[in-house]
C-alpha cells in the first residue's frame, strides 16, 4: 500500500465529499497479522452484517470457518461447490421439500446465469477487510468499496465513467451483495480496462444496510486512476459544489451509519 496515495486520497475525498463515509479495502492473505479474526457466527449469518464493525473502523480477517453462509463461502472464494438444488432455491422452491427464493422465473434460467460466473478460488486463507484509514504499507487490496447513498454515488459514477470512452464504465451485474463488492470487483481486476460495480441489490442483504445505501465496488486498478483524476475533474465545479452541501446534510443525520441486524 502506497501510504502517499493513501494520505493523498484522504485529504481529497474529505475535502471534496464533505465527512462523507470511507471506504473499506479488501485483500487476501496467508496470515492475518495483527488483525483479528471474526469470530465463527452461530447460526445464519450474513457476510455484508459483519462488515458493520469494519466500516466503523475496526478491520477483520475472514476465514472459511467464519462463514455460515453458503452464498459468502462461494462468492469470497472459499468453497466452489453449490447446495443441493441451488437453481430451484434462487427460484421458484419445490413443494413441500424447500422455499425458493424467487429472484429467477426458472430453476433453468438459474443453471444458465451460472454459466456466466467464471470459478473463482480465494488466493489466501483469510479474506482482510479494512476501513481505508487503517490500511497500513503491506497492505495490497484489490478492491475498494463505498457503502454510499445517492448522492455520493453520483459522484463516484461520474468520476468513474471520466476517463472512460465505453458508456458502460460501471455494471451492475445480478448476484448476492457479497458478490457485488468482493467477487465480481475481483474479477473485474483481472480485465484489461475493470469497471466499478455498483451493488446491493440483493433483497436478502438490505436489512444489513441503511435504507438509502448502495454499495459502490472499485477494482485496484481502476481506484487509483479515479483517486488521481479528483482534482481535474467535475469535483471542482460548482455544480458539484451544489450537491456537496446535500451530502454534508445527510451525513450530519447519520441516519444510514454502518448496522448489523445480528447485532455485532
């Protein structure tokens, strides 16, 4: 971690996003360090609660045992097989035996979304996750991620898209929120021009945010170009000036701070 670009990016963004929150980086690891673990969760948990303590400052290493949830084990890269039945679970269930999800019309339009999610293996045992200004020099994330009401993500769209001459500089790809924000920003890492992505929108995840939050997820790569274009770009105009004061606004109510619905 370059520790000007992470000084440098701090100054910019409270200046230019008004007390707005940070964002949160993650990377793998052999071993977690000085970082605590998260402690195994009993019973179903979702992977985007746990990541309240996170965005409050206190970062955590994931391990696989951590992780009750089937959806996060695959999606973080942990475990590649699917439970049993998975197409008629993210659809329409089987009668008497197991309640679908509904989130697909068919068990067969399931098997082929699938298709298009490339296997992803963890390239670590433990998946670090860490708000911005406690990141430290051997720190080497591959994504960035904003958990940020609309206003706030205008501006990150924006300033992602300024560089860009491809209208689609962010996606917004179907999945589960922990796929929005670690496995499809890694894959994105991978590619020859990444492109943020802006997630969230998994029904089951949203009681774990505030109600006005989106997540916002930038692959390296693609980050530090953004974080160095904030002082040529429309940050600067008086436009933006406009929906900076609506920003100081809504982070002063801190009505959408970071929540668990589990309580930790």
């Amino acid at each position: 971690m370059d520790m000007k670009l992470k000084q440098e990016f701090n100054d910019r963004w409270s200046h230019y996003f008004l007390g707005a929150d940070l964002p949160i980086a993650f990377f793998y690891a052999e071993d977690p360090g000085l970082v605590p673990e998260a402690s195994a969760a009993k019973g179903h948990h979702c992977f985007i609660g746990e990541l309240a303590a996170v965005r409050r400052g206190t970062p955590l290493a994931f391990k696989a045992q951590a992780l009750p949830c089937g959806g996060a084990l695959r999606y973080l890269g942990f475990m590649q097989k699917r439970r049993p039945n998975f197409e008629y679970f993210l659809s329409c269930g089987i009668p008497g035996q197991l309640e679908g999800e509904r989130y697909k019309k068919t068990p067969e339009l399931v098997i082929e979304v699938l298709k298009r999610q490339p296997p992803f293996q963890a390239p670590g045992r433990y998946l670090i996750a860490k708000r911005w200004d406690t990141l430290e020099t051997g720190d080497e994330p591959f994504a960035v991620v904003f958990f940020a009401p609309p206003d706030v993500l205008a501006g990150l769209f924006t300033l992602a898209n300024f560089d860009e001459t491809d209208p689609d500089g962010v996606r917004a790809p179907f999945g589960a929120g922990c796929a929005s924000i670690v496995y499809w920003p890694f894959h994105e890492g991978r590619t020859e021009r990444p492109k943020a992505v802006l997630g969230m929108f998994d029904v089951s995840a949203r009681p774990c945010v505030g109600p006005t939050l989106l997540t916002f997820a930038v692959p390296w790569p693609k980050f530090v170009r953004m974080a160095g274009h904030m002082d040529e770009s429309f940050l600067i105009t008086e436009s933006w000036r406009k929906v900076m004061g609506r920003i100081r606004a809504t982070e002063a109510d801190g009505s959408d701070g970071p929540r668990s619905p589990y309580g930790r």
